[in-house]
C-alpha cells in the first residue's frame, strides 16, 4: 500500500511540475528583424504588460531620410505566447503603422513574431482616402 502511494504521489507531482519544466514563455524584449530588414527594440514589458521601444524600418514611400521611429504597445502577459499590439508613429513622415501579432516559441525553442500591420498614411481629402491604408505582413526573428 505504502508503495501505490508513494507511486501516485510521484507521478501526481511530476504531472504539476511538467509543464512548467517544458514551457518557456515567449518575450517581446530586445531586438527584432523582420523579413524585410527592418529593425525594431523592444523594452522591457512591466506588469500591465505595456512597453516601448524603437522602429528602423528598411521600406518606406518616401524621398525624406529614414530614422529610428518611437513605438509603444501593450501584449497580454497571462500566457506562454503571447499576443501584442504595437503602433508605430513615424518620425521622417506623416504615416502611422499599428502591428497586432503573437509571440511563438518553435520546437527548437526559437522566438518567431508574426504580424500583421496597417499603414495610415495622412492625405489632403476624403477624395483620397482610399488609397490612405495600406496593409501587410511581417516575421521578425530575434537579432543574435
């Protein structure tokens, strides 16, 4: 008897601790390139899970000089892959670009974001607002 219980205790303890062995949970923080080459990093996440950070994109429509854009976004803290949104307000142009995604952990334990982002781009009038919203997709894998 005394060693059925032992048994169940063992496993009963291991079925608890598995999980938490095994599952790493997906971080935002650092530095990002996208398949594009565009460059972005990430702060720190705090506990409401809100951060901020820097965006270099590689693309842009544009003839004025390309610089590092601020971006601010929030990601829900309660699970291993988390989900996240992020806006990106553009510092050498009159553009705003938000990215929704997830944060996925590959079995190779390798952070892979995917997202998809809409570009609003500012235009003179409702004539033209049309052609004011862009929309896409990007993966940034962490920069080593």
């Amino acid at each position: 008897m005394v060693h059925a219980t032992s048994s169940v205790l063992l496993l009963l303890s291991l079925a608890l601790l598995a999980p938490g062995l095994s599952a790493k949970k997906c971080s935002l923080t650092g530095n990002w390139t996208n398949d594009l080459g565009s460059n972005m990093t990430i702060g720190a996440v705090n506990d409401k899970g809100e951060f901020g950070g820097t965006y270099l994109t590689a693309v842009a429509d544009t003839t004025s000089n390309i610089t590092r854009s601020p971006l601010l976004g929030i990601q829900n803290n309660t699970v291993q892959q988390p989900t996240f949104g992020f806006t990106v307000q553009w510092t050498f142009i009159e553009s705003t670009t938000v990215f929704t995604g997830q944060c996925f952990m590959d079995k190779k334990g390798k952070e892979v974001l995917k997202t998809m982002w809409l570009l609003r781009s500012n235009v003179g009038d409702t004539g033209d607002d049309w052609k004011a919203t862009r929309v896409g997709n990007n993966v940034f894998t962490r920069l080593k």
